[in-house]
C-alpha cells in the first residue's frame, strides 16, 4: 500500500458509496469529505478507520483542517452530470470550477503526496471520431464538462516530484450503489423497464461509453497504487463499452425480461431529445500504461439493478428524490 491516509471528496456519493467501503476492508484510513446531499447512513461508520466530515470542498479553511495527515486525495466531488446545471449556474461553477484550484493548493500546502482528480469523459462532447484519444479536442456542451476540462491544467500547474497529480476520464457510471442514482442512462432504462414496463429512449443514436460502478471503484484504487513515474501529469480514458443509447435499451429489455418474466414483453418507445452528447472513447493508453482493464458490463449492472429492486433495496424509485441530483438539490435549495 503506497498510501495509508486517504480522503475522499465526495465519498459519500453514488461511486463513493461503492469505493469508500472497498478501501476501508483494504486497510486504508479513510476521511470521507462531504457536504451530505444525500446522507451518509449507507457508509459503514462503526469501521474505526472511517472519519466522515461534513463538508463543503468550497470552505477552504475547514478542508484544509481535515487535509492535517492526508497522504493522498481522491477527488469525486462535485455538481454532477450535465442536467445539474439547471439548477444555478453560480452554484454549479463555484463548486466544479471555482473551488477547484484553492483545494489543490491546500492539499499540497498540507502535504499531500498525490492527488488524483476523476474528471469526465464528457468533456468531448460531440464527436463522430470513431476513436476518440486523451489528445482529441475538448468540445464541451455545457458548463458541466467544460468546466471538468479546465480544472485539468489546474492540477498539472501545481504538480512538482514531490506533488503527484493524475486526471481521470471516466465514463458514464452503471450500476447499483447503496446511494443509488437513477438518473443516469442505464439505470434510468432499467428502472423504466422494471417500474413500468416499458423503456422509454430519448434520442437513440447518440454513442455513449459506460463504466460498471465496481470498475470505476477498482481504477481509483489503481491510481492511489500506481507509480507515480507511470501517472505524474497524465490523463487518462476509462470507458468499457461504447454503444447507442438504443442498444443499451435492447440489453436492458432482454435482461428484465429474463428477471421479471411475469412483465411479458418490454416495449421501447422513442422520443425527440436535445441531449446530443455523442461520443466513441478509446481506453488503449490505460490499458497500455497502467494495465487496467474494466471487467464488468452493462449487461451486469442491469442484472444488479434487477436484483436491488427485487430485494426491495429501491423503493420509490421514481417518487423519490434522493435517487436523482437535480431533484434532491433543488429539495434541499442547495447554494
């Protein structure tokens, strides 16, 4: 284990939910650093080596309180996904970009050895490259991922042998979490599937790559254990499989009606969207630098899903906000 002290922003969230537990049975101490949008019950606090700290990453003085020990910062938080941001602009661009840079110099200033910052692979935006690499343009359709491409240079300017930064590109996340998202495409497929019978696609023939949560978890904890010779200043994809929209509701229809025979046959209906995003990533260069290869797919996240929800794990699973970032936010009148 390179590093033993760890904190996580946004380790509270729908992939921290899955990578805080995993680091703590690996025998990380864990700081989870979270403003709490969405609880924290679901994390196993009676584990000694867990700190949760309530948080906001832009209240500089308290982060740099719980950086005082820190080895090494994974950093997960933020306003996420592209439809957050019609909530309010100032608190999406205070949190994704603003807060960004004053928390990297805290970190180094407190010592930390490595930072490790999960930006997106949506920073492309539109493309019809049939591959698209770490060196391709940066076309971003929103603030969202526009701003998730600025803090990259952010982090590399502060960098120095002593400060290890590595960005990480990741693709959209799959999959069942204790703090479950249902708004994002295959699990908004799913849980129309399984809740209403039929799989409602908007648009269709938009390309999207996709990462199981139990792969994004793993390639976190890869990037704490790489070298830093192997990582310093790069950046890295992460996608598994790149597919329609489309194609991803055909696995989604055949695997709940495998699950839920008693549904009969699943419907998919298509409706106009303006969600054009579209893009095809390649991941040759983590493959190639850090060996990591994703090893789940969509068609298991599906599975999970199917199983969370007929375990009862997932109630109200359109009615409640706690499943879906916009709604919860403007519950809560987040600032």
């Amino acid at each position: 284990m390179k590093f033993k002290k760890i904190l996580i922003t946004g380790g509270a969230g729908y992939c921290g939910s899955v990578l805080t537990p995993q680091l703590l049975d690996r025998g990380y101490r864990v700081t989870v650093y979270d403003i709490l949008y969405y609880g924290g019950d679901f994390l196993p606090k009676d584990n000694p080596n867990l700190n949760i700290i309530q948080g906001d990453i832009r209240d500089a003085a308290h982060l740099t309180e719980a950086l005082e020990g820190i080895e090494a910062v994974l950093h997960l938080a933020c306003i996420s996904n592209d439809a957050s941001f019609v909530l309010d602009e100032d608190l999406s661009t205070s949190v994704n970009l603003d807060a960004f840079e004053p928390m990297v110099v805290a970190a180094k200033e407190a010592g930390v050895k490595r930072f490790v910052y999960m930006s997106t692979s949506s920073v492309y935006g539109v493309s019809d490259a049939p591959d698209i690499t770490e060196d391709h343009p940066l076309v971003p359709l929103t603030l969202y991922n526009k701003f998730k491409g600025m803090c990259e240079p952010l982090l590399f300017k502060h960098t120095d042998e002593n400060f290890t930064g590595v960005a990480c590109r990741p693709a959209t996340v799959c999959g069942y979490g204790p703090r479950q998202r249902l708004d994002v495409s295959v699990n908004i497929l799913t849980n129309h599937a399984v809740n209403k019978g039929k799989i409602t696609v908007f648009g269709g023939s938009q390309l999207r790559p996709n990462l199981h949560i139990q792969d994004y978890a793993d390639l976190c904890r890869m990037l704490l254990e790489a070298a830093d010779e192997k990582i310093a200043g790069e950046i890295f994809n992460c996608g598994f499989q790149n597919m329609s929209i489309m194609d991803i509701a055909l696995i989604v229809k055949k695997i709940v009606e495998e699950e839920f025979p008693e549904k009969g046959d699943i419907n998919i209906e298509t409706t106009p969207t303006d969600d054009i995003r579209s893009y095809h990533i390649n991941s040759d260069k983590i493959r190639r630098v850090l060996g990591f290869e994703p090893k789940h797919t969509i068609e298991e996240a599906v599975r999970d899903l199917c199983r969370a929800f007929k375990e009862g794990k997932l109630p109200d699973s359109f009615g409640g906000d706690q499943y879906y970032n916009v709604r919860t936010m403007r519950a809560i009148g987040a600032k």
